[in-house]
C-alpha cells in the first residue's frame, strides 16, 4: 500500500508549502500585537482593557476580508486571492509602526484583519482543493500548524528586538511577507478542484456574482457601511447605550450577506458562524492575553515570556497536525470533539501555577494549547464540507471570519472577567466553559441540523 505523502507528488507539496508559508507569516504579523500591550499601554497611556481593544481591532475587518478576498477568489482563483491577502496583511503590519495615537494603530489593525481573513480563506480552499478528498483533514490540519510557527517566531523576535530597538520595529519586520507574495506570484499553480470545475463550463454561480448582482449591490454597499461603522463603534468602546441596536444591525447584516452567498443553506451558514463564534471564544482570551499574563501575574521577563509562548505554540503546531491524521483516521467531528473534551483536563493547572515553575507552566501550556487550540486545524475542513467548490472560499472565509468576531470579544471579555478575579482564573473559567460550549456545538452537528429546518438536509460532516 503506497504511503499516503507518496500519494501526494512534489506538485502537492509545492501548493501546501507555498501556502504553510503564508500562513506561518500571517500568524507572525498577527500576534505581534499582544505580545506589545504592555509597550502601547505606557506609549500611548492605555488600561489594559482599552489596549485590548487593539487585537480586537483587526477582527472588527475579518467579515470583510473573508467576504470580498473569498468572493474574489471564487471568481478570479484561489492564488491571486492568497497574493492579494498576503500583501494587505504585510503592509498593514508595517504601518502599525508608523502608528501615531491608539485610533491609527486601530485602523492599521483592521487593515491587518482584512488581509488575514483573506488568507485563511484562500489558504484553506487552495489546499484542500489540491490534495485527494481522503487526505483533506491532514491538509487543513497541517496548514494551521504554520500559524503557531509564526506565533512562536514573532515572540523570538520580541525578545531579540523590543528590549533593543523598541516596540515599533518589530511591526516593520512584518513587511518581509511581501516578497513570498511576489515569489508566489511566479511559481504556483492553480488549485485542482476550481480549475476543473471552471474548464468544465457548468461552474454556475459564483459567490462573486451573487454579491455584485444588480439587485443587490446597492443595499450590499450599505449593509457593509452600516456593519463597519456598528463594529467600529461597538469594540472601540463607544457604543454607549445604543449598544443592543448596533449588535441587533450586526445579526441581521451578516445574515443578509450569508443569505447571498450560501443560498437555501443560509441557515447552515449561521450555525457554523455561531460554532466558529464560540471557538474563537474559549482559545482568544488565552492567545491575546497569556503574554501580558506571564509579563503582570507571573512577573517573567521578555525572554522568560518568549520561551513560554514558544513551548505554547510548539503545542498548538503538533496539536494542529495531530489533528489531521486523526480527522482522517476517525472523523472530523469525533476528533474534533476529542480533542476539546481532553483540554478541559489541563486548563485550571495551566493557570494555577506560581512564578517558580517554569518548566512545568512550559509542558502545561504545550498539552493545552495542543488539545484546545491545535485541535481547531480541523475547522477549515468542517466549514468547507458544506459548500460547493464555487462557493466554498467565500462562504469558508466569511463564516469563519463572522464566527472570528469571537476573538474581538474574547480580550475585552477576558480583561473584563479578570477585574474581578483575576487575569489567571478569568483565562481558566473562560476557556473551560466556552470550550464544552464548542463540543456541545460540533459534536451535535448543530449547523447540519439547523439545516434541515429549511428542509434541504446537507451532507452530514462525520
């Protein structure tokens, strides 16, 4: 029996390696933001609940960029579409650098959120539409092991260049994914699946004509405008009272635009953005603020931090491939399920810990991160099963990226929680309750079910 990386060929490895690297270098670019709060904290005169709204800033243009990079993706390819989300994503990094006050470092974030969505979108549809269908657990598994990578460089780099040049160029480093973008540009091929499909001549329609149809587009213009502005408002902190409304504009505008591009499945649509919701929910409060965790609860200096966060994201990355064989091996839901069930027994003693116990805070944090985080590398191939080749980037990136919001919540949730009982046990309730919450969701197939309300059962995701 051939091994199953035979099976693959050196074409399939190019796709998957060209893409591992964009995605590694998106996960560097993004983080670099919690690993500096403390830095922008005394720069700019920030609490730690208003610094936090920074990471919440580039979730705030995820819905965005997931929508419009995977629209285009559909349309014009799943490469340029990974191109072009690399490119925003590095030259809004860069210019956090140039930040001057906390609204233009919150606007240069949100550019980041734009690019970053659009490669998780693009990402994800390019391998799974270039490895056989047998192997797709692996492939998405495998590709979001490269964003701890990212994770664990970016902190190698905060302890080399913080402590010496400042926090600003470690933002500036960010702009070195451009040049894999140009490289991409010239060597890639296109994905298998959406290039059969458009030499086929029945592709239908795409998510792209969908959203651009003339009856549409004019009320899209102003559901997009009406989204950003009630997002903006809400996780800046200046939503004041009309805080329910701008959440209640939200829902409905989201459902609007999943209506659009997922068609009769729209309620499928909205179930995995709830599941991806909550995902987001129980892993964020720990990704955001572990460094300022370890920096203010456990007093560790930055290269104390660094060979932390570095042993966490080793977790996530081998936790992210584990994933993958066991998505394929049992089944993308019991794997999934498993693994989120299993991190409920490391979550309180990661956060239990005092200052003197480094090495056992290391092991806790990899086997957490591992069995919570990394077990997510499986999300890609859960969403995309339930979309047609035409629709799967757009309607993969703007479910995800919706659901992704979770993550705007999860920092300013997390501080909140943390004035009342502090930073370690806010981490530990947090990520325990919303994790059940996630297998509750997942394990029941919740998004299929929803489904078959609207009576059009989709394939059930096993």
């Amino acid at each position: 029996m051939t091994p199953w990386y035979r099976r693959l060929g050196p074409g399939r490895w190019k796709a998957f390696g060209a893409a591992w690297l964009g995605y590694l270098l998106d996960g560097f670019d993004f983080v670099i933001i919690t690993l500096v709060l403390t830095e922008l904290s005394d720069e700019f005169d920030l609490s730690l609940a208003t610094a936090a709204t920074l990471v919440s800033a580039a979730f705030v243009s995820r819905w965005l960029g997931g929508l419009a990079l995977g629209a285009f993706g559909d349309r014009f390819g799943r490469r340029p579409a990974m191109i072009a989300s690399i490119v925003l994503y590095a030259v809004g990094t860069a210019l956090c650098g140039f930040a001057w006050d906390y609204w233009s470092l919150f606007i240069f974030r949100a550019v980041v959120g734009l690019g970053m969505a659009g490669e998780y979108g693009s990402s994800s549809t390019y391998v799974m539409e270039s490895w056989p269908k047998d192997l797709r657990n692996r492939a998405t598994g495998f590709l979001l092991s490269a964003y701890p990578i990212g994770t664990v460089l970016a902190a190698r780099a905060y302890d080399l260049i913080v402590p010496n040049l400042g926090w600003r160029w470690l933002f500036w480093l960010g702009i070195l994914p451009v040049f894999v973008a140009l490289w991409l540009r010239r060597a890639l091929p296109e994905a298998k699946d959406w290039t059969e499909e458009v030499a086929s001549g029945k592709a239908g329609e795409t998510s792209a004509t969908a959203l651009l149809n003339r009856r549409w587009a004019v009320l899209n213009v102003v559901v997009a405008l009406v989204l950003a502005t009630c997002l903006v408002l809400i996780f800046s902190g200046h939503a004041g009272n009309l805080y329910p409304l701008y959440i209640a504009l939200c829902v409905a505008g989201f459902v609007v635009f999943g209506a659009q591009i997922s068609g009769r499945a729209w309620p499928v649509a909205v179930g995995l953005m709830l599941t991806v919701f909550c995902a987001f929910l129980y892993s964020w409060p720990i990704q955001s603020l572990l460094p300022t965790y370890l920096k203010t609860v456990l007093h560790y200096n930055p290269g104390q931090v660094a060979n932390a966060l570095t042993w966490a994201g080793l977790g996530y990355a081998a936790g992210s491939c584990l994933a993958g064989i066991l998505g394929d091996r049992f089944g993308t839901r019991t794997a999934y399920v498993g693994g989120l069930l299993l991190s409920l027994v490391f979550v309180f003693p990661a956060f239990a810990l005092g200052p003197g116990s480094v090495v056992l805070v290391w092991v806790l944090l990899f086997v957490l991160q591992g069995t919570s985080s990394g077990i997510s590398g499986l999300l890609p191939k859960y969403i995309g099963d339930h979309f047609p080749t035409r629709l799967r980037a757009a309607s993969l990136g703007f479910t995800y990226n919706v659901g992704a919001l979770g993550g705007a919540v999860a920092p300013l949730l997390g501080a909140q929680v943390a004035g009342h009982i502090g930073l370690g046990p806010a981490l530990g309730w947090l990520a325990a309750g919303l994790t059940l919450l996630t297998a509750l969701l997942v394990g029941f197939d919740v998004p299929a079910r929803l489904g078959r309300i609207r009576s059009r059962e989709p394939a059930e995701v096993s």
